[in-house]
C-alpha cells in the first residue's frame, strides 16, 4: 500500500521516521490493531494528530478489500408509524458507522423474501449488517451466517450464538405491568392487546406481562393476539385498564374508544410497553415504557463493527429503559 495516505504532505514514512517506528507498525497503530500495544498507539495518534495526518480510507478499504458499507436491515411491511422507532434506530446506526467512516445501506426485507439483501450479500457489497427487526423463525440470520457476515441483532431470540442489543424487554415489561397494576382495586379487569407474535418483540412483552401480572391474584386478565378482534375484545365489558404492546396498537384502542365515547385515563386507564411522540404528545399523554432506539442503533453498529475489527464481543448487550408514568394512569 503507498504510504500517501494522507491529506497533506506528512506521510506514514514521516511518522516512523519521528518516532523510531516502521512503516508496518505505524500503519497497525492507526488501524488500531491488537498486535500493537496501547502506548504505541497513542504516540502514533498523537504524531499524527500534530501534524494534521488522516488516513485516507478509500485507499486503506481497497488494500484490505472492504466495502466501507454497514447494512441496515428494515421489515419492507412497516407502517408509517411503525417506521418512526425504525428511522431512530436507522439514525444510530448512521451516526455511530459515520465515525468508522462507513456509510449505511439500507436493506428492506419481507417475511420469506429475502432477495435483496441475498444479492447484496452475494455481490460482497457491505462488510457488517444490523438486523432491525427479528421474526419468529427468522431466515436472515441464516442468511447472513451463511455468507460469514459479522451482524448484531437489535432485540433477543436469535439464539445464544448471535451478538445482539436489546432493552431487556421481558424484564422491563414486568416490572412495568406491576407499576401499571399496583393502585388497581380488587376484581379489576386488565386486557393486554398485542401485536403480531411473528414479531419476537412481541411474543417477548407478552411474556413480560404474563410475569408481571403472576403476583396480581385478585386481578383478572386477557389477553388478545390478534389485531383484528381488537374491538370485539374491547367491547366485551369494562375494562379498568388496557396494556398494549407498542405505540401503534396503542393509537388504535384509544381512537375505538373514542369512537364509543370512552374517555381515556378517567373511564379507562391505557399504558403502552413502547413510548413515540404520539403517546407523549397525546392528550392525555399516555403512559409508556421508554427505550432509546438512537442507542439501541448505534449500539449496535458499534458491536457490528468490532466483531468486523476481529473484536471480542459479549453476545447480550443492554440499553436502559424508563418507565413514563402519564396522565393516563393517574
């Protein structure tokens, strides 16, 4: 590789010159390789941060025959609300990837269809890959283990082989539900409206609540799964309080329950296990358990990428999570 890697007229050469160093070395030392200790890294970055030294990272991407690319991969199904929690995780992953010098590929996949992202990884056209959404029986973590690919997956249930970042959803989701059903009266009634259970987020808050609702012995529970009976469930009697699983189901049960002149957090109380702007900016705001999806991106693109590097990585990887107690609950 030349040693013009640069953006002035200071060269590897110069700093192995200044520093006692070869070439080999200094070139490991800015590539932050393991076989360099953190002493020789440091005065390499500092000789080169003196002197205005940068890489040039086309030219060191051609000599190792990297892409410089990180694929993003998106649920193609997504409605527009939906969208919203995947655009803050897309966002992480840009910014964090950004820092890498690496820029974001965008791969949109379908339940069994996977084409796309088959024929990118087939043309060698990205180097790492963050898998946004897990399925239930996903077939692209197959796909990328098949082609050798370093990825993480945003959420568990992938397996213990597979490096992913997730919010501690099941745990989370308990500790909300008794938060939500500790000042409920006796005999109360709780329904908890899901979402899909081809989604693995989901089947993992509905075993959050199953847990969270264990110690509830005087509070009767149901549960509905299927989206489309969501107004026959809330019809059949007079529930003190719905949990529902995200921001969009959420929306939904609040506009029947307007449409039946249900006031919300007075008649009813509502909670949501994932938090959006249209909860908070809702009125009553809603309550709803809060994860950082920026983080939940960047912290995957960052373990993305070190398992890229040949990094050592833990396979479960955490971000905090809150509980916004609203109005909805009082």
């Amino acid at each position: 590789m030349s040693n013009r890697l640069h953006n002035n007229n200071f060269t590897m050469d110069d700093i192995a010159l200044e520093l006692g160093l070869s070439k080999s070395t200094v070139s490991r030392a800015l590539s932050d390789s393991g076989r360099i200790s953190i002493e020789t890294k440091e005065k390499v970055r500092a000789c080169a941060k003196k002197h205005g030294f940068k890489p040039n990272l086309v030219a060191k991407a051609l000599a190792g025959q990297k892409t410089l690319n990180i694929a993003a991969i998106m649920p193609f199904e997504a409605s527009a609300s939906q969208m919203m929690f995947f655009h803050e995780c897309l966002s992480g992953i840009v910014s964090r990837a950004s820092k890498d010098g690496y820029c974001t590929l965008v791969c949109m996949t379908e339940k069994n269809n996977n084409e796309i992202l088959e024929r990118i990884l087939s043309d060698g056209k990205v180097d790492a890959a963050v898998l946004t959404q897990l399925r239930h029986d996903d077939k692209t973590v197959e796909l990328l283990k098949k082609h050798h690919l370093p990825f993480v997956v945003i959420g568990s249930g992938a397996g213990p082989d597979v490096v992913h970042v997730d919010s501690q959803m099941k745990e989370c989701c308990a500790e909300f539900t008794k938060i939500c059903v500790k000042n409920l009266e006796k005999n109360s009634q709780v329904l908890f409206i899901c979402g899909s259970l081809d989604v693995e987020a989901n089947n993992n808050r509905l075993s959050g609540f199953l847990s969270g609702m264990e110690e509830s012995d005087s509070i009767q529970y149901a549960v509905c799964t299927e989206p489309g009976d969501i107004e026959d469930e809330i019809s059949l009697k007079s529930w003190n309080m719905i949990l529902c699983s995200d921001d969009v189901i959420c929306m939904k049960v609040i506009d029947y329950l307007k449409e039946q002149n249900v006031s919300v957090g007075k008649d009813v109380k509502i909670a949501s296990f994932h938090d959006s702007i249209l909860l908070e900016s809702h009125s009553p705001c809603i309550s709803a358990l809060h994860v950082d999806a920026f983080s939940l991106g960047s912290t995957a693109a960052e373990l993305s990428l070190k398992l890229l590097g040949g990094k050592d990585c833990d396979f479960v990887n955490y971000v905090d999570c809150s509980f916004l107690m609203r109005e909805s609950t009082c």
